[in-house]
C-alpha cells in the first residue's frame, strides 16, 4: 500500500484507474477499504472511466495515529487531501467526502478552488455549519473499558465498530474531539465550485442537504431515499447521481 508523508504525518492511500482523477475521503471511524472499496465506489467509479484516489485520514486505517485532538481540525486534514495531489502530481482533481471526510472536503475546497474541479458533500448537510454532527460523547465510549460499559445507543455503534475494525480508540477518541469544527455561513456561500450534496432521508447525524444547498451558490442537493447515516454510502441513488454530476461539462 502506497503512503507519502506530509508535516511528518505518513499518510497511507490507494490510486486505481485511468482517467480524470477524483479523490475520496472517507468519515470518521472509517477507512479507504470500508467507505469506498466495500460499498463499490472504486469498482463503480473506475468502470465509469475515472483514475480514483483514496486516502486514509490521519488516525485512521493504515496512516500514522496521532493522539492530541487539535491536530485533527479540518483544515489541517484539508491539507493532508491537498497535499496528496501533490505528491501525484495532480494540478486539479474532483472531491468527494463522506460525513467527516465532506467537512474535510469543504475545507480543502475553500483553502486552495484552483485544485478541485467539483464537490460532492455525502452524508453532511447543514450541520456543516449548524451542528458538528456526530455527538463528542463518542468519545467516552471509546475510551471506555469494554463496550459492555457503554450504555449510549450511538456510542456502542461506534465502539462496536472500532473493536471491530481493530482501529486504534484513543486516536479516534482525539479526532471526534479535534474535527467537530463548523464553517460559517459566509465560508460556505465563499465555495464556488460545482457542488452536489447528498443526504440520506433517515440520516439524523448529517442535517438536511437543501438549507446547506442555498448556501451554496449553484449547488444542488439531493435525497437518498430511506437511508440512514451508515447505510446511504453505497446506495444506488446516490451512486446515480454522482456519476451524473460528475458526466456534466465543466
């Protein structure tokens, strides 16, 4: 597995296809394999013509653990995103990020426009600005001794999934605490690429994507139809609607 290293930090990564790079970014808890191998982004994505490039965040997968939760603010892993597209280098690429991974993407979107051909926000609507999504009592659960010890409905999913992942809690107990920065009102009307933001209908962690969508200028949002938070990352709707943004002449 290729990694590269940016502010000392190595960043594990994969890069599949030919064609017009796209790069993902998966959410919090996950990794490359599970947010977009799993579910068929890459398959789907590469079969559709396109070179795809996914990156593990910092603390998470195959990239380096860092245990102090300011260095896990959005912005800073924006630049981890921007510079990958250095070390390939990728003058300008199309984003796509997934619940924390679409903060990210948003960061990295207004930090450097010039590198991102166009947006897509999964799973973060307008919490982006209005809420940091996930509840920091997650922590908690991480750190606790044993998922018996946890009571929290959303904390024991968490948990569950971190034991069974075997991903290091006390780094993801830090980036729940250093990523749940919001964007203002006025940082969000600031991106001007295109931008397409999907939501699932039974998502109760990412906020609604229409409110965030007249934000933006230009931007469109859309439903996935009776799927929740983890569920609507692989979905059909979704799947359709991007690969059709991403088809449009820019």
């Amino acid at each position: 597995m290729p990694t590269f290293s940016h502010d000392g930090i190595d960043i594990a990564y994969l890069d599949e296809g030919e064609g017009e790079p796209i790069v993902l970014v998966h959410g919090f808890g996950s990794n490359k394999e599970i947010n977009w191998v799993g579910p068929g982004w890459v398959s789907t994505l590469t079969g559709a013509g396109r070179r795809v490039i996914a990156l593990d965040n910092r603390g998470h997968g195959a990239s380096a653990k860092l245990y102090q939760s300011e260095l896990y603010d959005p912005w800073l892993m924006a630049r981890d995103v921007l510079a990958l597209l250095d070390h390939l280098g990728l003058k300008r690429a199309d984003l796509m990020g997934y619940s924390m991974g679409g903060r990210i993407s948003a960061c990295a979107t207004l930090t450097a426009p010039e590198r991102v051909r166009s947006l897509v926000l999964g799973g973060i609507g307008i919490h982006l600005i209005a809420g940091a999504g996930l509840p920091i009592t997650i922590a908690d659960a991480l750190r606790a001794p044993s998922l018996d010890e946890v009571s929290d409905p959303m904390g024991r999913l968490f948990r569950a999934f971190a034991d069974q992942t075997k991903s290091d809690r006390e780094a993801l107990a830090a980036c729940i605490v250093g990523s749940r920065r919001t964007l203002s009102r006025d940082e969000v009307a600031r991106i001007a690429v295109p931008t397409l933001i999907a939501v699932g209908t039974r998502d109760e962690v990412a906020g609604a994507p229409g409110p965030l969508a007249e934000l933006i200028p230009g931007a469109r949002a859309i439903d996935i139809p009776d799927r929740d938070h983890m569920r609507a990352v692989g979905d059909k709707v979704f799947k359709e609607a991007v690969l059709a943004f991403l088809a449009e002449p820019r």
